[in-house]
C-alpha cells in the first residue's frame, strides 16, 4: 500500500476541484469556450452541452466575505447564498456566458431575482420542477431548450442531445470505477481527494475532465490502493463543496470512503439511456431514474433506502452528515436520517456548519470523538 504518495493527475484534478476558477476553466475559456453557470445538480446538463457550452456549477468557495451581497438577503438567508452572489456581485463569475437557475429552496433561487437586476447579466432561464407531473417537467425541459437556443442562437437537434448525452455517460462510467476502487479494505484516494475529484466533474468542461479522469484511474490502478482506512466513513450534506470542511472530517486514520452527495454518487450511479429519443430519456433520467435529491417531494422512503444501501456497499463504520446554519431542508434530512440510522444501528454525527466552517476547532473535537467512538465499536 503507498501511504499518500502524491500523483500529479491526482494534484490535477483535486486542484480543479477546489478552484472554481481553475486553470483548466480559464483556459478553455480564454480559447473562446462558452461556459453556463447553474446551482442544483438536477439542471440537465446535456441540454447545454448540446448548445455548445460547458454547465459549470456556481458556488462561493472562492469567497472572502459576504459584505456586498448582505445588502440583497435577509439575515436568515445561508452563507451558501451570500458567498456565491458575493462572488458575482465582486465580478468573478462575469467569464460566464449564461446561465440557469432553479427552485432548488428559497434561498438559493434568490439569486436569480438578485442577478435580473444586474445590467448585462448572463442569467436568462429560470427553471422548475414539481414532482406532481412528469407532463409539467416535460413542459419545463422544453422551456429551457428554447430559451438555451435563442440565448446562444443555436439549434440543439436530438443529434447534439444524443452526443451530449453519450458525453456525460462518459463521465458517469468513469466516476463509477472511481467508487468501485474505494470499496474494497484498501482504498485508493482519501475522503478530500475523491469529493474534489468529484466536484471537478462540474468545474470543467467534460471532455477535459473525462480526459483528466482515465490519466487519474491509469495512474491509480498502476501504484495500486493508497490507504487503509482504520475508520471508515460515508458523507452526506448539502452545499458540500468546502474543502477545508472535508480535511476536518480526516484524522485518527479515519477517512470518508464514499458518499451521498449531489456532485458525487448520486450523479454518478445512474445513466441515461443511449437508445430511443434521446429527449425522451433525459425527460426519464432527470424525473424519475436519477436517485432522488433531497427536495424532491415523496422520496422520503427511497432516500433513506438509499442511504444505507451506500453504507452496506462501501462497508461504513458511520455516516457523518453536515448542513448549513438557516438550511431547513437538510435538518429535516437529518432527522429522517437520524430515525432510520439508528434503526439499523448506524451510528450517526450531525453537524451544523457554515458554509465557510467557523469553528474548526469545535467540528474537529466532534469528529474525533465520533471517529473514537467507532474505533471502540470495532474492537468490542
């Protein structure tokens, strides 16, 4: 087993990971690539790939304080929010060519109205979603596909919707045999390294990033497994995309194996279709077939099926689940979290955290109390 020997396509990928404005972003952009902004993992993403432009997930890592935008949002609103429009209002975002929001929560899909405001802005679709009728979402894809071709004056024919979708398949099969490698006793990449892995996937376009991906698997499975993890943990959260936040989670030999998150298994674990009308097939994927994501309306048995399923597959000692101070959808997850866990006799953290984490000193002292607990479990 190499002990974190350092690969540089590994280095490559966390880095992209961990930047929104990484160097691979900014190059294709200084090419003349086109880049679309969007902020829930459930924006079909082949829709504007098959209008030429890379889907490039918005957030406010980057983020140094919210003072501009607390002019814009109410105290409540979470630090999600104000760190990404943040970010906008400080012109870090303006590379963007477009982008699409969505009625992920009240928080977030304030920014759209925020960003209207703004002369010259690049947002120019806001879409929903109801879990009542497939014919309304059906409705909605439409709406986006013809606003993303007037935006960009384009024609996104199903020819471009089936390439597109081929594409981001790629992506998938390569992610799935990421996650295949990290469930055996030895696994090949720390809890930090595989998040950011993942969130490179929507911080990059595609075919760069499925490029960068084969390297990374090639160079993985010829130095072989890296770790073996004394305490193994499955994460779950939303807003996930803190880095710092992760490397907290990693002490006592304790690492994250996996994980339930919006840029990671649940994008990965299902592909769309290949066969038949390829619109027909997104329609399918992204109401009814991709996992269920924590907003959705009558999941709540699916998700928590799900749940522990990904703890028996990845063979987890515990889940550690975070949300954001003023998210009420995720402390809601949790407590559902909470009921069926120990039904099953998971044993569960929670942790309230801010976007930016505060607190390190309080997050660490938990997790390692928690990963003690787990170590005791094993040798009872």
């Amino acid at each position: 087993m190499n002990t974190l020997k350092q690969l540089p396509e590994l280095t490559a990928l966390v880095e992209a990971g961990k930047n929104p404005f990484n160097q691979v972003l900014m190059d294709y952009v200084d090419q003349g690539g086109k880049t679309v902004g969007f902020m829930y993992q459930d924006t079909p993403e082949e829709i504007i790939t098959a209008a030429g432009a890379a889907p490039i997930y918005l957030r406010g890592t980057a983020s140094e304080g919210t003072e501009m935008a607390e002019a814009f949002f109410r105290q409540l609103t979470c630090n999600y929010t104000k760190h990404t429009y943040n970010e906008i209002l400080d012109g870090k975002w303006d590379f963007l060519d477009g982008a699409v929001l969505y009625n992920l929560c009240d928080h977030s899909r304030r920014i759209y109205d925020n960003w209207k405001t703004i002369p010259g802005n690049p947002a120019y679709h806001f879409m929903y979603r109801s879990e009542l009728s497939k014919d309304f979402y059906r409705e909605e894809i439409n709406k986006l596909i013809k606003a993303t071709e007037e935006h960009f004056g384009v024609e996104i024919t199903k020819d471009k919707l089936a390439e597109a979708i081929k594409l981001h398949n790629e992506t998938r099969r390569l992610q799935q045999e990421i996650y295949e490698m990290q469930k055996g006793e030895e696994v090949y990449l720390t809890g930090l390294e595989l998040l950011m892995v993942m969130l490179a996937g929507v911080s990059l376009p595609r075919p760069e990033y499925n490029k960068m991906m084969k390297d990374l698997i090639a160079a993985l499975k010829a130095n072989g497994p890296r770790i073996k993890p004394k305490v193994r943990l499955l994460y779950t959260g939303g807003h996930a995309d803190n880095p710092e936040f992760f490397d907290l989670l990693q002490q006592n030999d304790a690492h994250v194996v996996s994980d339930n998150t919006g840029f990671g298994t649940r994008a990965a674990d299902v592909l769309i279709r290949e066969d038949g009308d390829p619109l027909e097939a997104i329609i399918d994927y992204y109401f009814e077939e991709k996992p269920a994501a924590t907003r959705q309306m009558g999941t709540q048995v699916e998700r928590m099926e799900r749940l522990l399923d990904l703890v028996k597959q990845y063979k987890a000692d515990g889940v550690v689940a975070s949300r954001l101070y003023m998210c009420d959808l995720w402390a809601f997850e949790h407590f559902l979290m909470r009921k069926r866990l120990h039904e099953n006799n998971v044993p569960f953290l929670e942790l309230e955290v801010d976007y930016t984490p505060e607190g390190q000193g309080q997050i660490k002292t938990r997790v390692q109390a928690f990963v003690e607990s787990l170590a005791d479990r094993q040798t009872a």
